[in-house]
C-alpha cells in the first residue's frame, strides 16, 4: 500500500476501510464461501484465554443453515442461536481459532465493529494517527495478503472534512431518512420538509456534497493504490 510521505501532518486523524481476503483455514473463511451470498457479521468479540467468545449476525436467504454450518465447524466449540427469522439470525459462539484477531490485534489499533464477512473476505474500519496508519499498512504489506484500501479521509482539515456545514446536515437528514436506500424510503421534498427548506435549495445542496465526497473518495484511492 502505498501512501503519502507528508510527515509534518502530525495531527492528522484518518479513518480508513479496508477489505481483507481471508487466509485458507480460518473457520469464518471457508462458512462464508460455502455461504458466498450469505453476510456474516461480528457485532463483538472478546479473546479469553486460548479461545475467543463472539457474538455474530447473520443475514442470509437461510440463515439458520448458515448458524448450523458454524455450529458443526470443528473450530466452533458452542453455539446459542439468540434469534432467527426468514432473514437473520443472532448467535453466541466460542471458538478455538483466535487467526483473525491475532492479526488485528498485533497492532496498536483495534479494528471497529461490526467486521463484515463475505465470500472468504473480511472488511473492517479503523480509525488511526497517521503513524498508526502508516505501521498498520505495513504490517498489511508484510502479511502478503490480498488487500483493498476501500476508502480513506483524513480529519486535520479546521473545516472537518470537504462539505460544508450546510451539505453535512443536508447530507446527513436524506441519508437517515433513507433518501439513499435502493429503493428509496424517501423524496427530496420529505427531506426538505425535514429541513424546513425549499425542494430546490435541497437538491442543489445534496447534489453538490455527494459531488465532494466523490472527488474525494476518488482521489484517496488514486493516492492509496494497493500493490
């Protein structure tokens, strides 16, 4: 991974996400390639001794297959099924294989959750000093996995970002009110109900913030290229 030698950004704060591909051999990469359309999620896990306790989620066309999948793997040594519907389920598991959070552990930073498995590949989300940034990336680059650096923002602008005050809040009422699902769960004019403003003033304002977020986005991953 390469990344930007600017050294005197010293308090530069980054928030970065990052998709891993799984090593063979780990019990969460081979459910979730039997299960490639299935999202495995780990909402906390804590390592007690040689074993790590675990709450998970599931989301899957059967997710009570999936929970038996883990259940039976030899590196499960217990499972409660908390919750399932047609949809999702909710375990409490224990497991032997600590692999993964060896690896994100051996850092000074700490992965957030939820860790998303899919299809054998894990992303996480960290947010970091650019020193921790830097060493992380190189442990990434040492490990000799595949990696994707997903997105990157760095948080040393006074201003707090690319938007403005006024396309942060418009951005932030249509995303919570699902303006940005597929489908959408709400209108423009919903939105600018919300905000007590014109339809108009909304669109303009919503369509230029995404406009900034993108360029951003964009240019990070042209900075941060992988390999």
């Amino acid at each position: 991974m390469r990344r930007r030698s600017d050294r005197g950004r010293s308090g530069t704060v980054i928030r970065a996400r990052f998709r891993l591909w799984l090593p063979d051999g780990l019990w969460v990469a081979e459910v979730s390639r039997s299960f490639p359309d299935a999202s495995l999620r780990l909402l906390t896990g804590v390592p007690v001794d040689d074993r790590t306790l675990e709450l998970g989620e599931t989301r899957a066309d059967d997710p009570r297959a999936v929970a038996e999948a883990i259940r039976a793997h030899p590196d499960v040594h217990s499972l409660e099924l908390l919750h399932c519907d047609e949809e999702r389920s909710l375990s409490k598991y224990e497991t032997s294989d600590q692999a993964l959070f060896e690896f994100l552990g051996g850092s000074s930073l700490i992965p957030e959750f939820p860790l998303v498995v899919e299809d054998g590949t894990v992303s996480f989300a960290i947010t970091a000093s650019r020193a921790d940034f830097e060493a992380f990336g190189d442990r990434l680059d040492a490990s000799g996995l595949r990696y994707e650096l997903q997105s990157v923002v760095h948080r040393d602008d006074p201003s707090g970002g690319p938007l403005t005050d006024r396309q942060r809040e418009c951005l932030t009422v249509a995303w919570r009110m699902g303006y940005f699902a597929v489908p959408r769960d709400c209108s423009l004019a919903e939105v600018a109900d919300a905000l007590d403003v014109d339809t108009s003033t909304v669109s303009e304002t919503v369509r230029r913030g995404t406009e900034r977020v993108l360029e951003q986005f964009f240019s990070e991953r042209r900075r941060f290229s992988n390999r």
